[in-house]
C-alpha cells in the first residue's frame, strides 16, 4: 500500500495524487490518501477541504489508524515533528527533499508514506492516459458552469487567477508568499490586450469583491 498525505488547495491535491498513484501503480498495490491535516485549525494557512471527491479517483481515505501504523502518529501532531527534528521517524516515511523533480522518488518501495507537493508532471509522465480519465469528473456541469465554459471555448480566453486570503494577512502564509501587487495584475491585462484581438478575462479568486474594486477589466 502506498499513502500520500494531502494538503494545500485542490491544485496541491491533484499533484499528490498523482504521484501516488504512480507508484502505485509501478508496484501494483493499493493507493490510499491521508487528509486527516487538511481541516486542521491554526494561523497558518487558508482551511483546506478533500478536493478529490468529485473525480474518478482510484484512491480511498486512509484511516487515522492506518496512518499511525505506518508512521507512527499524524504527520501534523507535535510528537510527530519532534521525532521529525530528532531523526526518529521511520525508514517509510518519505518527505520530498526540494521542489523540483527528484527522480530518486519513482524508484520508492511500495509500503511508503509520502509528504510533499510533488509538482512536476515528470513524476507521473507514465501514466498520464490514466490520470487523465481519472481526474474526469463524475457528474456534468451544472447550467450556470456550462455556460461559463462554453463561453470560454469559444472566445479569446484570459484565465486570471488572484489568491489572497492567507498571503494577505498575517500569517506563515504572508511571511513566505504574498500577494502579488495590483501593478503587476494590470501590467499582465494590458499585455494581452495588446497580443490579442479582443480578449474575455475570466477572473478566478478567493477575495472576488478585492478584485471588483481594483481590477477593471
């Protein structure tokens, strides 16, 4: 059995899941995920929920029980960084060492618990027909989505994605990643104003009333 824990927002999500279920998948075993750090309360970070549910994902929820006998205790408990800063976790427990790809993860044994945001698509390259009709969703858009994405197919679409929330206020989150500046939002609108004919942005953000009042689009 392979587990992968889960954090971060949904993009975060996908990429774990897809790295467990390579490995899975490499060792024909079972690929279970540990969220039981997602909803944890703190300062920190945004609240995080499961985003997977609405997939086809070939992966169930690891039990706490589960987790503890493979690790130990939960990855996000006090006792659990102690043994981290002491060295004491188990030889199973695998943390991703840097942020790009680090091909030594794809030869893991199977029985491995893995923690980190595995973001290149190099880890999963193999099995991208697979991950591709496993991240189909289940149900059909609703009218109102429809919509949107058919309106999105068929004019000249500017995706722009404005995250706030926790880089905005004193946080770890402020302390490490904060927002971008409004300057660089309205130097990126009017450099595809002047690379396209007649662009439709399409704004995606969890602070929508900041960018009704400082983005004129």
């Amino acid at each position: 059995m392979i587990v992968t824990r889960l954090r971060g927002g949904l993009g975060n999500q996908l990429f774990q899941y897809a790295m467990g279920r390579m490995l899975a998948v490499t060792h024909q075993t079972e690929l279970k995920l540990d969220g039981s750090g997602l909803e944890a309360a703190n300062d920190r970070w945004s609240y995080r929920q499961f985003g997977l549910g609405g997939f086809n994902i070939s992966a169930a929820l690891a039990a706490p029980t589960e987790v503890r006998e493979m690790i130990g205790t939960l990855p996000h408990k006090t006792w659990f960084r102690i043994k981290q800063k002491l060295g004491l976790l188990p030889k199973n427990y695998c943390q991703e060492p840097h942020f790009h790809f680090w091909a030594e993860a794809l030869t893991l044994p199977d029985g491995v618990y893995l923690d980190g945001y595995w973001q290149s698509e190099k880890y999963f390259t193999a099995i991208e027909s697979l991950l591709r009709q496993e991240f189909r969703l289940q149900e059909p858009f609703s009218p109102k989505v429809q919509a949107i994405f058919d309106q999105i197919q068929n004019t000249e679409a500017v995706s722009v994605h404005v995250r706030r929330g926790d880089y905005a206020v004193s946080s770890s989150a402020n302390r490490h990643l904060r927002p971008c500046p409004l300057e660089y939002y309205q130097r990126s609108i009017r450099e595809m104003q002047s690379r396209l004919t007649q662009p439709t942005f399409f704004v995606f953000s969890d602070e929508i009333n900041w960018v009704k009042k400082h983005l004129f689009l």
